[in-house]
C-alpha cells in the first residue's frame, strides 16, 4: 500500500473484511459518490469521518432523551413531500460516510430512482468536543445540505451552521426554524422544553389536518352545538314557566266579585 493512501476496514461489511481505500489527497476532484453509495457499513455504529474511522456511540440520559425529543417535535412538523429519518447514512465525500442523529430529504427520488441529499441535518452534543460536529456540518453544506443545526445539550443551546461565518452561529430561544420542509415554523423552544414539545406538536398536526384530529374536533363541534340547543331549550322553557307564573300571580290580586251579583264587593 502507498503511503500516501489510507486504509479504511469497514468491520461487518461483509464476510470477506476487505480493506477500502480513500482516494489520495491533493488529487484531482473527483465527482462525489452518491449519497446512497456506502463505505460505512450499515446497522453498524461505524462511520467514516475525512478517511477515519469513528464509532457513534450510545448515550446516556439526557443526551439520549434529547434525541427522542428532537424526533418527537421534528417529525410532527415535517411537511407534505418530505420525510424524517435518524441515524440515516449519508455518503457526503469519498473519504466521508457518516449519519446525523435526525435529518429531512424529499420524498420523492432522483432520476435514478434513489434518494436525494437531505435538506435540513440535526446533531445532538453533550460530552463530545464540537470538533467533529463542526467537520460533518461544514462537510454536509458543501455537499449540498442547505441547513444543519447542533443542539447543544448541556447549555440548552441551538446552533445553526452559518456560510458566511463558516461556523456555528447561536439561535435565539425566542427563534423559530422557518423552512420549506417544514408544515409550521419549529419553535427553537420547543426543542429544549418538553413543556412546550406537546403544544408544538398538537399544532404541527393540527396543521397538517391529521383525520383523527379533525374528527375528533368535529365531533368537539357537534358536542357544543348540542350542548347550545340544549341549554337554549332548558332557557326558553324555563322563560315560558316564569311567564305563566306571573299570570296566575296576576289573577290572584284580582278584585273579588260578589258571586250573587257578579260585581265587585265593596270594602
């Protein structure tokens, strides 16, 4: 093997664990592979990073709740024609096969019939260096990602990878993350409160016009609207007693007739 050369052993590709290799550095830029053309193997937790190999570990609380709160409120809000997925390989260079911990990329295929690129890329940090966060986002922008974001799970933080700064650039709480893939406009907050999670999520949905929500709002509807007749009714009888009442008080102060003479008695 060439010096020059780095050796990249993917272990469990297959059954042979043939060596692959990462194209020489300084070389002429070559087309970059399609998003779907492995060199990390899959359902493994080894990804390629510049060449190298890494190991996406496990976590712990709350780095690990982080990761189902982001999916929680990130999939609620994705729109018509996009699709949410975590921990989705994506081949961003020839020495590069990594996945983010949540992505969205469009529905529909390329012209090949394969997947295209995401558009928006989540990376959660706890205990990890933002070193290599920082490497895959500036790798995924310029493989075409048009946003990528890094939750920061200690600080409570949201960062979104800027072009012009080419780094992280921090996000208001009081921001929301406005996109196309998006049905609403994510709020920043909801991504860090679960208090605020569920709201964002009932109205994401409620957005979106899920079946079961407008049947059980329209069901919400028709309660109310009987309830208003009913409680209408109950008034208008209760109004007709109370005018009937006061007719009969009426003729009970009446004058008194004499029964003999059919007048009225003198006093």
């Amino acid at each position: 093997m060439r010096k020059r050369d780095r050796a990249l052993v993917g272990p469990g590709a297959d059954a042979s664990g043939r060596t692959r290799h990462a194209p020489p550095r300084g070389g002429a830029r070559q087309r970059a592979p399609h998003v779907d053309d492995r060199l990390a193997p899959p359902e493994t937790r080894v990804e390629y990073l510049d060449g190298a190999e890494i190991f996406a570990a496990p976590a712990d609380p709350p780095h690990a709740t982080q990761h189902f709160d982001l999916t929680y409120v990130l999939g609620a809000h994705v729109a018509k024609g996009y699709r949410g997925a975590v921990d989705m390989l994506t081949r961003v260079d020839e020495g590069s096969d990594y996945a983010p911990d949540a992505s969205v990329f469009p529905v529909k295929p390329d012209r090949g019939g394969r997947r295209r690129l995401e558009e928006l890329a989540f990376e959660v940090c706890d205990k990890q260096a933002l070193t290599v966060p920082t490497s895959k986002a500036r790798r995924l922008i310029d493989r075409g990602v048009r946003r990528v974001f890094c939750i920061l799970v200690k600080q409570r933080r949201v960062l979104e990878w800027s072009r012009a700064m080419d780094g992280w650039q921090p996000l208001p709480k009081d921001a929301v993350i406005d996109d196309p893939c998006l049905v609403r406009p994510l709020p920043i907050q909801a991504l860090l409160d679960t208090a605020s999670s569920d709201d964002a999520v009932a109205r994401a949905l409620l957005d979106k016009g899920v079946p079961a929500l407008q049947a059980a709002l329209a069901e919400g509807e028709a309660r109310g609207a009987a309830l208003g007749e009913a409680l209408g009714e109950a008034r208008g009888a209760r109004r007709a007693q109370d005018g009937a009442g006061g007719h009969h008080h009426r003729a009970a102060v009446a004058p008194d007739r004499d029964p003999g003479r059919g007048g009225a008695r003198d006093h």
